[in-house]
C-alpha cells in the first residue's frame, strides 16, 4: 500500500491523464508530445495556483 | 495513407472490432490496428494509473445506492477486463478510510474514463475519421 503525498498523486495524475489526452487529441507525433506537455503544465499549474488561493483565502 | 485494416474496415463487416478490444484492453485497439507504440504508451498510462490507484487502496464501485456512486460505477466499468478482474481477485477496499485512498478511488474512475477515450480513439482510426 502506498501514501503519496497530495502533490505526487497531482504530478502522476497529470502525467498519466496528459499522455491519454496527447495521443487521443492528436494526430501527429509532435504535435501529441507538445499537447500532452501543454496538458501537463496546465494540469500541474493550475494546481499550484488554486493551491495558493485556497492558502490565502484560509488565512 | 490509410492501412490495410483501417480499409478493410471502412469497407463493411464488423467494425467494433477495435473499440471493443480498447475497451476490454487498454490500447487494445492501437495494438489492432498495428499500432505499437500507442498502444504501449495507453497501456502503461491506464494500466498503471488503475495500479496505482488499487495500491492506494482505491474503492472499486460494485453496486450503486445514490448518483455519486452510479458515476463512479460508470467510471470503474470504464476499465473493461481490469474492472472484472478486479472484482474477481477481491482487489480494492470496501470503503475509503484515509486521504490515500480517495485518490486511489479517483484514479482508478479517471483510468476507466480515459480508457473509454482511447477506445473510442482506435475506433475512429479503424474507420478513417481520424487520419493518423
């Protein structure tokens, strides 16, 4: 059994979930690479950023 | 250019063969269409994000009582052969008892809606709607 903190379990959702998106969404090799990247930082900052609001809200 | 198996399905017979074989495999239909590497690539990514989320210790929906639990059923039978084997070797918990375990029971649900998406993707390769 593992425990992942909140943060791995968002970079391997992330990772998982933007190579799915990146092979499904597009048709050429480069272009899936650089979707699923863009999947990736939008999953992973978007993360960061509503991290931070919440944070902030909650003081 | 399209393949010999993309041609002789857009041609007539059975085309299901591939969204039915994504669905019960993940990448299962990129594998039928002699597609290696995205196959691969769907395999490990599914396959492992439904690992994963079983080593959580991940909920697997076996019946429904509210709504909630009719999507997150929905999700889970999303996985195809992984869910029924799954529900035959026992393999997840019951009920979700620590943090861990609410992320396992979202990554196995995401990992059977991906695979509903990869599925539908070796469909539309199998009959020419997606190009390449």
């Amino acid at each position: 059994m593992i425990h992942p903190s909140h943060f791995t379990a968002v970079l391997l959702f992330s990772l998982f979930t933007s190579v799915v998106f990146g092979i499904t969404m597009r048709t050429e090799p480069k272009q899936m690479v650089r979707y699923g990247a863009m999947c990736f930082g939008m999953f992973v900052g978007s993360a960061i950023v509503l991290s931070w609001l919440m944070f902030l809200i909650a003081r | 250019m399209a393949t010999p198996s993309q041609t002789s399905a857009a041609a007539g017979g059975f085309q299901y063969g591939a969204l039915l074989a994504g669905w019960l495999i993940p990448g299962g239909g990129h594998f039928l269409l002699r597609k290696w590497g995205r196959g691969g690539l769907l395999l490990a990514s599914i396959g492992g994000m439904f690992f994963l989320g079983l080593a959580m210790q991940g909920k697997i929906y076996s019946n429904a009582h509210d709504i909630l639990d009719m999507l997150g059923l929905a999700g889970d039978l999303g996985n195809g052969l992984l869910y029924l084997l799954a529900r035959v070797a026992g393999w997840g918990a019951d009920s979700v008892q620590v943090t861990s375990a609410d992320y396992g029971r979202a990554f196995i649900v995401v990992a059977g809606l991906l695979n509903v998406i990869a599925a539908v993707d070796a469909h539309n390769l199998a009959i020419g709607r997606k190009k390449s």
